[in-house]
C-alpha cells in the first residue's frame, strides 16, 4: 500500500480511499488481514495515530472488522460473502485442530459441495 504526495487529501483520507478501493477491485479480498496499525504506519511514513484513526473509520463503516489481538480484516461488501468468509474462517480453524493438510481438507470440501447441488 502507498500513499500519493501530490494526493490533496489528508494521509488517513487516502489510505482508507486504497482499501476500500482494494476491496471493490479484489486486490485485498474479504479476509484479508491488514498490517498491524504501527508497521504500517512506519511502512508509509505515517504517525500511528493516522493510521489508527483510518482503520476506526472503516471499521465504522463496515469496510473491516477489528479482531483483538488477531488483527484488522477486510470484510465482505455483501453480506452473504461475510458470512461465508466467517464459515470458511471456522471450517479452517477446525481443520487445523484436526491436523488435516490444506489440500485434502479441500478435497474433503469439494466433494460435500458436489452432493448439495
């Protein structure tokens, strides 16, 4: 993510523009984690209490969600994809408790969702 100097518009003002930009072009999809406040704020230069007041802004406009220590992810722009990302974020968390691999867990999806239709 980078920011525009010659952009009139205030640093925080921009950075939400690019991530709510992100996610209506598919370049920061719904679940994607956004950088922790401070590193991106040394990333761009940035104080952190900028970036800070960013990420409330979008947070309170829907565009992320703040999970505690877990971090600040993208959401979904219809709510249907929200909550399938919320299932598939369970699904994966179970997963791993089971120890399954990535790849036959999947498989194991794809054949489940073969039969529904």
């Amino acid at each position: 993510m980078s920011l525009d100097a010659g952009d009139d518009r205030p640093p925080s003002e921009q950075l939400r523009h690019r991530v709510q930009q992100g996610r209506a072009d598919g370049t920061l999809p719904a679940g994607t984690r956004l950088p922790p406040v401070r590193r991106l704020a040394e990333a761009l230069g940035l104080a952190a209490g900028t970036v800070a007041k960013a990420y409330r802004e979008l947070e309170a406009a829907g565009v992320i969600e703040t999970r505690g220590r877990r971090g600040s992810f993208v959401r979904a722009a219809d709510r249907t994809e929200d909550l399938a990302v919320q299932a598939a974020r369970r699904f994966a968390d179970e997963i791993a408790d089971l120890g399954i691999p990535a790849e036959h867990a999947l498989e194991l999806v794809a054949a489940q969702l073969g039969r529904s239709r």
